[in-house]
C-alpha cells in the first residue's frame, strides 16, 4: 500500500516524470494492484479445504480438490502464496528498497518459525490431555511424548513435524530466501524458473531432499515443492506473454482432456460402479503417487487446473461479496493463524469422531463447524487489526498509470479542493493503479469502499464507473492524470 501525505505529492510526482523512460536493463516492475481479493479468496478456500481432508472418514472432504483428480489444496495454498509473496515483497521493494524487502523476509520467517514451534506444543498438549495413546500416532505426536527433549531439539531444526504441520517448515524456508529469489526473478525470470524446473527434476532423479527426523520423510520435500512457489512468483512478472499463451485453444483442449481422464481414474478409486471401467494395470502405473516430491502427475494435474480457472472463471466482483466469500477472503489474510487453528481442529475432530460418534450427522456437523470457527477466527483477527483512523484518507486513481502521470498532482489539488479536505492537515494518499486491466477496477474499488476512504479520485471513465458502482456514500470524481 503507497501513502504520501499532500505536502509531498508534488515532489512524488516530479520524480516520477523524471524516470518514465527506463534506463537500458532497468529492471521489470511488478505490477502495482491493489491487494487482490481473489487471492485471499482462493487461499482461504485452501485452507478450508486442507482441514476438510485432513479429518479421516470425512464427507466433507467430498467438497474438496483431492477426489476429483490427482492434485488437491495443497498445491493451491502453495503456487497463491508465491503469487502473494511476489506482490508484497515486489511493493516493498519499489517503494522502501532492497533492504527493507530483507528485513520484512527475515522477520515473516521468523513469525512463521514461532508459530511452527507453538503449533508443535499445542499439538502435543492436545494428544496429552486427550489420553495420549489414541491420538499420538495419527498425530505423529508419540515420539514428542516419549522424547520430548530430542524431538524439540529436532523441531526447531525443522526437522521434526507434528503431522498436518509439515508445510510451515516449507514456509519459513521460503521467507527466509524470498528476497535473493526475488532478486534473480526481477533479473533472469525465465532463467530462474528453469533452475527451479531443474531442481525439481533432480529430485525426481536422484530423490534429493533435506534431513528429517525421525525417519528422514518430509510430506512435502521443500526441493520439489519449491517449484510451485516460483511458478506463482515468475507469474506475476511474466503474467501478460503468458496470459496470452495459457488462454490459447491449443493449450486449453489438452488441459481439459487431461482434466477428464484424472476425474476418471480418481473417481474409479472411490466408486465401485467406475472401478471396472479402468484397467487394473492403469491403476497401478499412476498409484500410489508420490505426494512428497510433487509427482508430475500432481504437477500437470494442477496446471490444467489453473489454465481452466483462467478460461471460464474471469474476475467476478459481486461474487466476492457473498457471505461465504467474505469469510474466505478474512481467512486468507490471515493465512498463518488460520492455519494453525485449522491443525488444532482438526485434532479436536478426530476425537470427537472417536469419542462421540463417526456418523453422517457428526460429520456434517465437525466439517460445517470446523470452516465455521475458522470464519469466526479471522474476523476477530480482522477486528483487532483494525486501527481507529486518526486521520482522512483520499483514495487516488485505480485507472491506468500512463505517460501523463505527471499531472496527476495538479488533479489531486483541485480534488481536494471540490471535496473539502484542503484544510484537513496530513490527509493519507493511498494509491492503486490497475495497470491497463480494467477487469480489476470493480475489486479496486471496493477495496476503497471497505477501507472507509473519504474521497475517491479516478482516471479514466472506467475506473470512475467502477467507483460509482462501488458506493453512492463516498465522493468520488474523475480528472485525466
């Protein structure tokens, strides 16, 4: 998010006239959106859906990725939170510089470090007051109970992982060498991406992977599924030559073909009806596959899947403003708490389902409270957040950036002016371009809508037409920057 105080937008705007042009091997900007609501959206489904299939004998698991193919969630979570540390890491670089962009890397990890750690306690806590044997193996808790020291010792080396908290490990490694990744990605993007498609055919070659313990097996082999987070990464810079590519027919008629046979041969697994229809010997080629290093089953499973989202499900900003939505968007800003909460529910599940019943009814009720609780979570989360504005806010243009940018500080007086906040000292200028893409004014201008901005400025008629969409409350106009 970019704030400039009025008394500065003068200055703001003359520098940025003075580098229009950019320098011979100036490096690429990521593109600077306003947060994207469908990426928390899309997250915070994610994370739904892990807990979904993380409770064993789980009906509600029927509404999620893993019956219908060969991916699931965790493929999602993965390739959006590349998606999401580009953007944020991007801003932070084109706004405070490279340093900032190290410090802020450095002290996510350590955040998700921490909770790693007091996710690995309260695991073991839970297993310990639950009576300890019936839940300790299902947990992977046993070995924490009867060697606490050594098993402590390991975990915070990330080689110990209480199960269904494998993937923080993975996180804290990403954090903590984001800012040198991001550095090659802004230099040599495809270069980069093919150092991690090489990676990961290494390990599928030699079966490289990193120390674990107690028996050397990581869930997610960081060497394998490093390559979904710099998939999301590249994405956002390369994104328009490779738009055009992945909306081509010639690469969505292979997708959606690949897409139906993986529904066959998963849904032949699980219905009696369709097992005879597929050959045992097909079965037992792509069974049992290989969740740890990312099987490239798994791997082109899941790019079908991203080629079909492009096609057939284009940005939809009333869509996210259904109840539902909205407790999916809360979720995924606050992925990390969420998630943890999601591990701990799902502990608490699986002994009500051991304690109480494993019916219908109860499972019903486990999955629906379950997403329930996550909701409620994150709004409070949200609300706390929340700091009391002390000063005005002016939300500035969501239209194109283009060459008269210049102007866009003489615009912002006479804005400020028409709307009567030039006596207001301090007013904050948050900016959000759409960078050409007008399908994101919608989402941009709701997001103004809910961050309770006094006046909103835009440029051109698009983006005004979004704003007027939006709310009838705030001000808005429009001026050519």
């Amino acid at each position: 998010m970019k704030r400039a105080h009025t008394r500065n937008a003068g200055n703001q705007m003359h520098d940025r006239t003075a580098t229009l042009k950019p320098s011979v091997g100036a490096l690429p900007e990521l593109k600077g959106y306003g947060r994207d609501l469908r990426i928390d959206a899309c997250r915070g489904i994610a994370l739904w859906c892990i807990f979904l299939d993380h409770v064993p004998n789980n009906i509600g698991s029927w509404l999620t990725l893993r019956n219908y193919g060969f991916s699931d969630a965790a493929e999602v979570f993965m390739f959006v939170s590349g998606i999401t540390c580009a953007l944020a890491y991007g801003k932070i670089r084109r706004s405070e510089g490279w340093t900032s962009v190290i410090r802020r890397t450095l002290r996510r990890s350590w955040d998700i470090y921490v909770a790693f750690l007091l996710l690995t306690l309260a695991c073991a806590i839970v297993v310990h007051l639950a009576g300890g044997d019936r839940l300790a193996d299902e947990s992977n808790t046993r070995i924490l109970l009867d060697q606490p020291g050594a098993s402590l010792a390991h975990a915070a080396i990330l080689q110990y992982r209480p199960v269904n908290t494998d993937v923080l490990p993975i996180f804290v490694l990403l954090h903590l060498l984001f800012a040198p990744l991001l550095w090659l990605l802004l230099r040599l993007p495809n270069v980069t991406l093919g150092a991690s498609l090489a990676l990961y055919a290494l390990v599928h070659l030699f079966g490289w992977t990193i120390p674990a313990w107690p028996n050397g097996h990581w869930a997610f082999n960081p060497l394998a599924w490093q390559l979904l987070v710099v998939l999301g990464a590249w994405l956002m810079i390369e994104g328009e030559r490779v738009r055009l590519w992945v909306t081509s027919r010639m690469v969505l008629v292979p997708a959606v073909l690949y897409l139906v046979f993986s529904l066959i041969i998963a849904l032949s697994l699980r219905i009696e009806s369709l097992e005879a229809l597929v050959p045992q010997g097909l079965l037992k080629l792509f069974y049992p596959m290989d969740k740890s290093n990312l099987d490239p089953l798994r791997l082109l499973h899941f790019l079908a899947l991203a080629v079909l989202t492009v096609w057939f499900v284009p940005p939809n900003r009333r869509g996210l403003t259904t109840a539902v939505m909205r407790g999916a968007i809360l979720c995924g800003k606050h992925s990390l708490p969420i998630y943890c909460l999601g591990v701990l529910l799902t502990l608490a599940s699986l002994l009500a389902l051991l304690d109480i019943s494993e019916g219908l009814a109860m499972q019903i009720t486990l999955s629906v409270g379950g997403v329930l609780m996550m909701i409620m979570a994150a709004t409070l989360l949200n609300l706390i957040k929340i700091k009391p504005r002390q000063q005005p806010t002016v939300a500035s243009p969501m239209g194109v950036r283009a060459q008269q940018e210049a102007r866009g500080a003489v615009a912002w007086c006479l804005g400020l002016r028409e709307f009567g906040r030039a006596g207001r000292q301090n007013p904050v200028i948050d900016c959000r371009f759409a960078e050409g893409q007008s399908h994101l004014l919608p989402g941009l201008a709701d997001e103004f809508v809910r961050l309770k901005a006094d006046a909103v400025a835009v440029s051109p008629k698009p983006a005004a037409m979004a704003a007027k969409n939006a709310t009838a409350t705030v001000p808005s106009s429009e001026y050519c920057f």
